[in-house]
C-alpha cells in the first residue's frame, strides 16, 4: 500500500512538471527524469489530440522523450535549456532489481522519428548508458520556441 501511494506522489510530481500555459496554448515541459511509460503515453496521446504545441524548456529524460513519438514534430519546439535523454527499456522486479527489455528498447527505438533514430544509432544505439541531446545538435532536430 505505502509504496502505491509513494508512486502515486511521484506520478502527481512528474505531471506537476508539465505546465500548462492557457493564453499560448503550449504545453511546456520545464524537466521530467521519466519514468513509468504509460502514463506518459496516455498525457502524450492528449497532448497529440489536444493540437497544443509542446515547449520542451529543461531535462526531458527516458520515458518522457517518447513525446518525440507522439506530437508531430511541427508542434514540438525546444528552448535552450532543453536536453533529452535516451536510454534502454528497463523494468524491475518484485525484489527491487532492474533489468534490461530488449524487445521494449527496439519498440522504443522504432517509434522515434527516423532522424533521431538515425542519431541514437550512431552512438552505439539504446544501452544502459544514457545519451544526451542538446544544443546545436538538438536545434538540428526541432527548431527554438519563438
């Protein structure tokens, strides 16, 4: 029960960091170190619907960089203070280890936009090792929040 509440807590301080800003219409991301991907899924399913743009403004980590997956890229913009950060699926067992998902990794992969894919590749692909995506070379990608 005690760790249910403790993820829900979490869960409510991750969403926190999304915030909405009604006058523009934007959802801006200001930092999320990621975590459980269906929650993310399903805020990034309204996003996609809602036609909002997205300002990713801080540190958008793991799961939360599947909004890459999920917003058309026209509506996704990036300030620089923005940075994304890729890695492998992983999952935990009951005694609290972590371990790797290959098969989630390839769907995870796949489901990004072919030219981040093609930058993750180049960088010996998703591993345990986290991948960093910022400045210069991430403006590549998405244009700055005007």
């Amino acid at each position: 029960m005690r760790g249910a509440v403790v993820k829900a807590i979490w869960l409510a301080a991750v969403l926190c960091a999304f915030a909405v800003t009604p006058v523009q219409a934007d959802v801006r991301i200001l930092g999320s170190p990621g975590g459980q991907v269906g929650p993310f899924l399903d805020l990034f399913e309204q996003l996609r619907d809602s036609g909002e743009r997205v300002v990713i403004d801080g540190p958008c980590l793991s799961a939360c960089t599947l909004v890459l997956s999920m917003v058309p890229n026209n509506r996704i913009c990036v300030t620089r203070r923005a940075v994304l950060g890729f890695h492998a699926a992983r999952s935990m067992d009951r005694r609290g280890r972590m371990y790797s998902e290959p098969e989630a990794s390839k769907f995870v992969l796949e489901a990004y936009p072919a030219p981040i894919r093609g930058w993750i590749r180049q960088r010996g692909g998703l591993t345990s090792r986290l991948l960093l995506l910022r400045g210069r070379e991430l403006n590549a990608f998405y244009p700055a929040c005007r």
